[in-house]
C-alpha cells in the first residue's frame, strides 16, 4: 500500500540530507497519515488519511 493520503492525495516528497561537512545523500519525507474508519458510498471502510484532512473536516471518523 502507498503512503498515500485518500482524500487529498499527498504522498512523499524527496529531497537532499545534508551533513554538517555538506555532503548531499537522498531521503524522503513521508506524510503524517493515519489509518481511519470513515463511510464511503453506505459502507464503513478503513483509509489511510492525512491528519491535515482529519484536521480540516474533509473526513468525518466513525466512532
């Protein structure tokens, strides 16, 4: 499964790490998801979501 948000569809970004004698290595910033309940189309399904999306209300968690 991508670490891939549902809803907004936000994924990974690469970039560079950089060492204090400014060496450049590959590395990767994942987004913060979360796995969560929600009702799709009548059903309760599980989806990986960003917590930007849980935060702004564009998911509704079942309790």
């Amino acid at each position: 499964m991508a670490r891939v948000c549902a809803v907004c569809g936000k994924g990974m970004h690469a970039g560079n790490k950089v060492s204090h004698s400014n060496r450049k290595t590959r590395r990767t910033w994942a987004p913060n998801l979360q796995s969560a309940r929600v009702m799709i189309d009548g059903s309760p399904r599980t989806i990986r979501v960003c917590t930007r999306c849980l935060r702004s209300g564009k998911v509704q968690r079942l309790v």
